[in-house]
C-alpha cells in the first residue's frame, strides 16, 4: 500500500472513532502510576421508556460512496468499510456510482417478493399464536437483504442461510405450501420432522440446511467454495449469519480460509441491530464495524444500507462479480433493524424501546422502494394496494391447502416408522430392531 493510500484510510478510520483525542507530534502523555484501568461495556443508546438516538450508525447522503471496480486488492477496499453505500435518497431517487440501473421489472419484482415475504410472515406469526406451529422467526424489516441477493445470484449458486432468509426461497421460486408443510411438521413435511420450523433445506434451489448452530454457515460455506473452485466449477457460495453470531469462532476460521484460498464467497452480516436481548455494541459494533473484520483479515468489505434495495442488489452484483473473476471473497455487512421480536419466545419491549423501528433512520426497506417505483411513475398507490390483496389471497390459498395436511394442532405429524428412513444407506441391525419393536407395540 503506498503512503498515500494509508493515509487516506487512516484519516476515514480516525473520523470513524471520533472522539478519540489525538496528540500533538512530539508529546508524550503522562502516565499516572495510580490510574486505576477500566472496561467498556457497551450500551444501547435507547431502552424501553426512551428515544433511542441512532447516531451511533454514522450514516451518510446516497450516493456519496465511490465504487471502485470488483478486481481491486482487498485492502483498497478499507474506506467501504466504514463508510455506508446507498443509492436511494430521502426523496426516493437513486443517486451516486452504485446505482444498479434496474429496469421497473426488476424493481417491481423486487417488491413483490418482499411484499410476499411480509405477508407470509405475518400469517405463520398468526399460525404459530394459534399452536398450528410450535416457533417462527420473521424477517420483518429486513427483506430487502435477502431478496436483492438471491435476484443477482445464479440459481446454482448455494447459499447458506440463517433462519431469516426465507425471502431466498421465496425468490427461487419455493412453493408457499411446501414451506408451511415444513412448519407445520404435517405428513407432507419434506424434511420428515426432523428440524425445527424455518429451518428449511431445499437442495434444488441452492439453499443449504440452516444449522441452529450460528456462525457454522460461514466455514460451511468457504469450505463449498473451496470445493467449486477446486473442481473447476463456475458456482459460487452466499453465507448469512447475524451480527452477534460474529463473536462465535466459526466466524474468524471461515475468514482465515477464505482469505487464504482466495474462496469463492460472499459472506454476509446482518447487522440488524440486536441478537436474541443483546445490544450490537456487545459483539464488536459499538466503536468498529463489523465490515472491518473483512479489512482486519486481507478481505474485501462492504458497509451498506441493507434497507436500499437498489443497494442491496449494487453490492451483491460488485461481490458476485469478484467472486466469479477468481479475486477472493467479500464480507458485507448489512446495516438494517429487527424489526419484530427475534422469535415467537421474545418481547422486545422488555430490552429496547416499543416504537424502536418506527424512528430508525434507514426506515422500511418496502416502503422506500415503492416510493422510489412511484418516483419512477411505475407504480401508484392503488396498485401497491391491488398487489398486497392478491398476495394476501396467495398465502391464504397456500396454507389452506398446507393445513389439510395437518398442523401441531390437529396432531397429523409425520408417522413414526418414518424416523428409521433416510438416515443411513443401509439401516444397521440396532435400527432394525428398534423398528421392528415399534411396530410390535402398535
């Protein structure tokens, strides 16, 4: 890296930790012999009874971050990580080098998606109130993440999701009610009962089984990469994990290999935020950002507005195109907000403020985006409506038809015997007799 260069990156990262009194050239700083040390304890800006002050985020206008090309040497690359891309302005228009130029299709397509991923969400919330399923995750506030990613991905591409990705899915084409059948763990369930709900696998569409294991998606991922790249193949990886899932070790192994072999991946990180209770300052995010881990490990790295669709879509095209061309892995960190509780057994409102999402600076991913449709003169007001009632009937349709293969409720789960199935190649004579007593009890 030239003086130059350092420079430049010294001088955003000095900013970035602002605050931080810098000494004259030439002083030395007393040290007290009775200076007693201290820790830091990160804390959220806001809890339940107050106005979180989001400042904390750094935020910047649209479209002031330059976009270098996808070929760049990693550490060219450090700026992005404290900085935050966005195309779309507060006046829904898309500004600035990382405007993608997608068609009104494209946009429309986009929005559909997200729309569906929502209403599908709330309606398995809803079933899951009514015992139809016994746990769900929504992806409130976040959709736009997941979408805008697996638009640019290849089909054969695989992903490795956690369990809020399920707009990937829903992208690639998954049938509603094969997913709900899933949730419901009925006689149709793909996956035989044998994983929690929303944990999905679906091989065929490129979306590898979620592992309850956070941060494992990551080496997961890296080590299938690896494994393309060394069979001469042309697909590529996408790992997901949450920001707090950073803190796990899986996290800093996947990188060290990914950084070494030059890997095929994307890795991201939402950064959506909070973990299960836990405040993003807690796993690295309160004076750094975790898009500086990627800078930290000889790694390409991206700080971007996860709620900017047009973003979203300009980042994953930027590291998909790195990837394929064979010039290493990129780790995105994806700013965005959780929106609803981290799960059906979580009360947000017990650790941060009720109307948290509402005063979040980044606002709803689906709301900017139609307003940047209607900006376009694309899409109106009464369409959005129109769209919203027919993928309310949609979803409706899809779990009616789910549910007359049973729920938890009604109690038509997957038959017993089929426990013995699938597991080995050849069932070994332990399995045999224990299904062999089962079926003599019945």
């Amino acid at each position: 890296m030239r003086d130059d260069e350092f420079n430049v990156h010294k001088t955003v990262l000095h900013s970035y930790l602002s605050g931080c009194p810098q000494d004259a050239p030439g002083t030395e700083v007393p040290m007290s012999q009775n200076h007693a040390l201290q820790l830091q304890v990160p804390e959220p800006t806001g809890r339940p009874g107050q106005t979180t002050d989001f400042s904390y985020l750094r935020l910047e206008a649209a479209g002031q971050c330059p976009r270098p090309q996808p070929d760049i040497p990693a550490y060219d690359t450090a700026s992005l990580a404290y900085r935050l891309i966005r195309v779309l302005n507060d006046q829904g228009e898309a500004v600035g080098p990382w405007d993608p130029q997608l068609t009104p299709d494209e946009l429309r397509q986009g929005l559909r998606v997200m729309l569906l991923t929502r209403i599908f969400d709330a309606r398995m919330l809803m079933a899951q109130r009514q015992r139809k399923l016994s746990f769900y995750m929504q992806s409130l506030g976040e959709e736009a993440i997941g979408t805008g990613q697996a638009m640019v991905l290849n089909i054969d591409d695989m992903c490795f999701p956690s369990y809020r990705q399920q707009n990937i899915l829903i992208t690639r084409g998954a049938r509603l009610a094969d997913m709900m059948c899933q949730l419901f763990s009925n006689q149709c369930d793909p996956l035989k009962g044998r994983q929690l709900p929303v944990m999905y696998s679906r091989r065929d569409l490129g979306f590898f089984s979620i592992s309850g294991n956070l941060a494992t998606q990551f080496p997961q991922a890296v080590g299938w990469a690896m494994a393309s790249a060394i069979k001469g193949d042309h697909k590529i990886a996408s790992a997901w994990i949450g920001e707090g899932a950073t803190a796990a070790a899986d996290f800093q192994t996947a990188l060290t290999f990914a950084q070494v072999y030059r890997a095929p991946v994307i890795l991201n990180v939402v950064n959506n935020q909070w973990a299960i209770s836990s405040f993003q300052g807690l796993a690295g995010g309160h004076d750094n950002t975790f898009a500086a881990r990627g800078v930290g490990s000889g790694i390409a790295a991206l700080r971007v507005d996860g709620n900017d669709f047009l973003a979203v879509v300009a980042a994953s095209r930027w590291a998909a195109q790195r990837a394929r061309s064979s010039n290493g892995p990129t780790l995105i960190e994806w700013v965005s907000y959780r929106a609803g509780p981290h799960s059906t057994s979580d009360d947000p409102s017990k650790y941060r403020p009720k109307d948290d999402w509402e005063n979040f600076p980044l606002g709803d991913p689906i709301e900017r985006l139609k307003q940047h449709l209607i900006k376009l003169d694309a899409w109106s007001d009464a369409q959005h409506n129109e769209l919203s009632q027919e993928l309310e009937q949609e979803v409706r349709q899809a779990q009616r038809e789910a549910e007359r293969h049973g729920t938890m409720a009604t109690g038509q789960i997957a038959p017993g015997h089929t426990m013995f199935e699938d597991v080995y190649e050849e069932m070994p004579w332990h399995l045999r007799r224990q299904q062999q007593q089962m079926e003599a009890i019945k």
